[in-house]
C-alpha cells in the first residue's frame, strides 16, 4: 500500500539512490538521478512562477527524460498532460487551445510551433537536469489535485482532457499492488505503450511503486520485428503490460516462449479486447505465467475491472470475462431510462468509487453528460455495454454509441467522419468498423462520395490525396481509415440519415 | 495466379487501393500499412502462397514497396 506516489518514489532515490528506475536498450537511469532531475526540475519550475493551478504539456516518446519531467512537474504542483512523438503535427497547439497550459515542455523537438505558449526547450531541459539542488517539496500534487491528464477524442474534433487526481492515481496503483494482481517484488516491467496512453500507467505506476525498473520498448523497435525479437530476450522482463493487438505480433515469433523469455513470469492486458484464442496461445507458450484481463475506460483511472486467466477460465468462457470489479468501485448496469437491469441482463455499465475522474478540464458540458448523480452518488457512464455473471465476473458487450476500439485506441466514429468532411475533394463521408472473426476492429473503411468537379487519375491518387489532407491536421494518424471506398452516393434510412448499419452489414458481409 | 497479382491483391485488401501503378510507392510513408498493416500481410503471404516468413526477420525497409514485397517473396520461394 502507499499514501502518497510522489514521496514513494522520492524515497526509493534517498535510500537506494543507485537503484535502476530506467532501461532505455541497455542505457540504464537510477533512482537517485530520477530524484536529483526532478527535484531541480521542480526548483526551476518554481521559479519561474507559473500560473498556479494550470497544467504543463510534456511533450516526447518513451524516455526517462519524460519520466523524470513528470515527477518534476508535480513535485512543483502541476498536473501533466502527455502528448506523444508520434502524434498528429497539430496535437500540441490543439491540447494548448483546450487546456491553457502554463509551459510546453519539449523533451524532443516541437513539430509545430504553439501559439501564446513558452514552450522550454530540450537544451534547455537538459540545463535545468544538470543542476544540482536541494528540493524541499511543500507544494507538491496531492489528494484531489490533478496529478496527470489524458486526452482522448471528442465528437466535435475537439479532444477532451480527463483529470485524474493523485487520490485516484493511488487508488488505482493500490489495487494492481493488491493479492488481485500477483506482481513480483522486483518488477521488470516493459513500458511500450505511450506515456499519452493511460494504459502506460498500468506499467509504470505500480512498477515506480514498487522500486521497479521500467524497460524502454521504443516504437522505432517496435516497428522493426527483426530488431523487436532481437532486443525482447535481452531485456529480462518479468511483467508484461500491452494491448492485447501488440502481443499478437509477439506471439508470432517462435522464439516468444518461457525458454527464451524464461523470467516473464505476469502479463497484463488492458485497452481493447483479449480474445479466448490470443490468451490460449499465451498460456500454452507460458505455461507457468499468470496472465491478467483488465477493463476500464480512462475516465476510471486505467482499470476497474480484472481476473486471471486461468486454464479454467478458458475452457468455461468462449469470450472471456473483463473481470471482478475493483473492490472499493461500483459498476452499476443500467437500461436506456437509467433504471437498474435485472441481474445478469444486458445494458450500460455505471462506473463509480474512489478512481473515478472528477471530469473533463474545461468542458463542464461534456462532464455534465458523462459523469451525473444516479441514486444518490456520483458515477460514470461509460457507454460500454455489459452484464454481470452470478459469479460476480463482468462481460463486455461493445458500445452504446459510435466508438470503437482498435489496436488499444479509442475512436469516435463521428469524429473520423468530421474531419473526412472538412477535407476539400470530400462531398459526404462516413466511416464504418471492419471486424475480423473475433469481433474486434482490425480496420475502419471510410465510404465517400467525392466532391464535383474532382478529378485524380486513379483512386489510389485520391486516397492518397485525401490521407494526406487528413495528416496536415491534427486528426491522430491512428484515426485515419485505413481503406476508402469510393461511391457515387451514401444509402439513406427512411428518416433520410445516411444508413450507417447498412453499410457496417455489407462492409462485413 | 504469379507473384506480383498475389502480392497486389493482397495489398489491395489490405489497403483498399490498387497499387499496380504504383509499383514503388512507400506503403508506410504514405500510410497505407502499419505495424498491423504489416503482420497481416505476412500471414496472407503464408495463407495464401504457402511461405513462410518468420516475422523475427521482418525489417520494415525490405518491404516499403509493392516491388520489394514481389523481390523479397520470390527470392523466398
């Protein structure tokens, strides 16, 4: 258990200063540097006497450099929000817009410049790192103060930043800490996702937790599966955080078993489904490794759901279960008034306790929406559709609305359509889910009726022209649809909609 | 059906786009593949023509384009 993350992690840098935090391809950080970086960091930030309160933009990819400037930032009493390398172009300005931050941190180069922003730059970021300071926290992020904040896309084309508090943080660290989850004592724990993806938390927060070493898995490796396979062995993991699509990957190598990655001893699994096939084929390469389902979307803080995968497990659920809920959180199933569903009955999960966000920064519309009062306390509708079994395990049943799930990303359908919309040789145009045999998303197709007086000489070159409209933006690459059918036009309800469930029946047909 | 018509169906389904007229074009630069992208188009490769790819030997720089693709199957065959 721990009360505070910030002093857990300060404390592991003063008794056992030269333990490894960080191990970015064999380039190893301990935890005294991660104190002494963050600690002059926060004295630098301090200093520069920032609006209180506002949040600061970290921008860059998986270094300890933006580990470092997390702890830093909220040693100084700010929360922050991550934004990723690999984002779209226009990520930063759009988040700056929404959030009104008080500093861009540019661990690497800005793509783009940011408008009415002081934006500190990496030389200058490696400057304040190199000082050494006596830090006294007194300001710290603590209890409901926003430790970090995650944006996720909107239906209007304007993200929305959910605010997660240092009592939800702990809440949620405490729990993967808990007998629920059976991490070792000593994590070696992969870090692969994003740091703008929450599910980044589930690695590093519990690892950092724990006096664990976080393992670097850039996606410039990731990409490259010769180099992928190359440096896994090396990397003497013992837990395993990913989505379940980047663990497929994995699972085509031969050589991804217990004899060449003998120490993986957990595997945890959040962001999209994991499949009764992916989770068999796993157990079967790691016969002795305990494997973990998770649920939970990122207005909960990472996971409120979880269960073990056992042998059991997947014999009796042909779909597997999300899990138990987190002990001290509700999930509530609900009907379209809101009204309880009989138990075991199909309707909306209710999501509610101690790691549920207080809401959207800036958007009092859209938390009003998304979190409201409901028999007498305060919970979140997730517009995930599920039931709860008489076991006490929870099923996940796909959406209420037009968002799916692919490859761990969250994407609002409406959202893609809108910025299809907005592109020049574009009239009308919708986009539809492609699911695969197992249910999930593996594509978006996008059916479009191009715009008059257009011309391209294939429609290769207008699919690439329209790509390359969309990637100016700032729609994120994983956004883009990945196939573009081209009609003259769209198929209409009788209530003259254009008919989405038509065209989903026959792209998946 | 040859190499070439295998490999540009298969990527035809994969991205939606007729590539034959665009033997060389960058199939990640332009976006049309991605990580996934990739993996599924070796399974096809192996469902379809019977090859076996190992993964472990995937560099994404020996397969950006649809005629490296055709080079990189044939000298596999």
């Amino acid at each position: 258990m721990i009360t505070n993350m910030i002093t857990t992690i300060d404390d592991y840098g003063q008794s056992d200063p030269d333990r490894i935090a960080y191990n970015y391809l064999g380039q190893t950080h301990t935890y005294g540097e991660l104190k002494c970086q963050s600690d002059a960091l926060a004295a630098h930030l301090d200093q520069m006497k920032l609006p209180s309160g506002a949040p600061i933009i970290v921008f860059g990819g998986q270094t300890f450099e933006m580990i470092a400037t997390f702890l830093g930032v909220v040693k100084s009493g700010h929360a922050y929000i991550p934004v990723d390398t690999h984002s779209a172009k226009d990520r930063v300005p759009i988040i700056a817009e929404v959030a009104s931050p008080a500093l861009v941190i540019a661990v690497e180069a800005l793509p783009t410049e940011v408008p009415d922003v002081s934006v500190m730059q990496a030389d200058e970021l490696t400057e304040v790192f190199s000082q050494s300071v006596q830090y006294e926290m007194t300001h710290a992020v603590s209890g409901d103060e926003t430790y970090y904040i995650i944006f996720t896309s909107g239906t209007t084309g304007k993200p929305k930043g959910v605010q997660i508090s240092h009592s939800n943080l702990v809440s949620y660290v405490n729990w993967m800490l808990s007998d629920d989850f059976k991490l070792p004592d000593q994590p070696r724990t992969l870090s692969q996702a994003p740091y703008a993806f929450d599910l980044s938390v589930m690695d590093w927060g519990p690892t950092m937790a724990k006096g664990g070493t976080l393992v670097a898995l850039p996606k410039a490796v990731t990409d490259n599966f010769k180099e992928l396979f190359e440096d896994l062995p090396q990397m003497n993991l013992n837990v395993w955080v990913s989505t379940p699509s980047f663990i497929e990957i994995c699972l085509l190598a031969p050589e991804f078993d217990a004899e060449h990655l003998p120490d993986l001893a957990v595997f945890l699994f959040c962001g999209e489904e994991l499949t009764n096939g992916t989770a068999a084929t796993l157990r079967a390469k790691f016969p002795q490794a305990r494997i973990y389902n998770t649920y939970g979307p990122t207005e909960t803080t990472v996971a409120v759901t979880g269960v073990e995968i056992t042998a059991d497990i997947l014999r009796d659920y042909a779909r597997l279960p999300i899990g138990y809920v987190k002990e001290d959180m509700t999930i509530d199933v609900v009907d379209e008034d809101l009204n309880r569903v009989p138990a075991g009955e199909k309707g909306e999960l209710l999501i509610s306790g101690p790691s549920m966000s207080k809401g959207y920064l800036n958007n009092p519309d859209k938390t009003a929406k998304a979190f409201i009062d409901w028999n007498g306390k305060r919970v979140y509708r997730s517009g995930d559709l599920g039931y709860q079994l008489e076991n006490g395990l929870f099923m996940y049943d796909g959406r209420t609305d037009f968002q799916i799930k692919m490859h761990g990303y969250r994407i609002e359908l409406e959202e893609v359509d809108h910025y299809l919309n907005r592109v020049p040789y574009v009239k009308q145009a919708v986009t539809v889910p492609h699911y695969n045999k197992n249910h999930m998303v593996d594509k978006m197709i996008a059916w479009v009726v191009p715009a008059e007086n257009v011309h391209f000489d294939s429609e290769l070159d207008m699919t690439k022209a329209i790509k390359s409209e969309l990637t100016k933006g700032d729609m994120m690459p994983y956004m883009i649809p990945q196939q573009f059918v081209y009609k003259q036009s769209l198929p209409i309800t009788p209530n003259g909609k254009v008919d989405v469930k038509s065209i989903i029946a026959e792209v998946n047909n | 059906m040859d190499t070439k018509e295998t490999v540009l169906s298969i990527l035809s389904d994969l991205t939606g786009s007729d590539l034959s007229n665009n033997m060389d074009e960058n199939l990640f630069d332009d976006g049309l593949l991605d990580s996934m992208g990739s993996v599924q188009l070796l399974l096809q490769i192996q469902s379809e023509m019977g090859i076996s790819v190992p993964v472990s030997e995937f560099v994404r720089s020996e397969w950006d384009t649809p005629n490296k693709i055709i080079a990189k199957v044939d000298s596999m065959k």
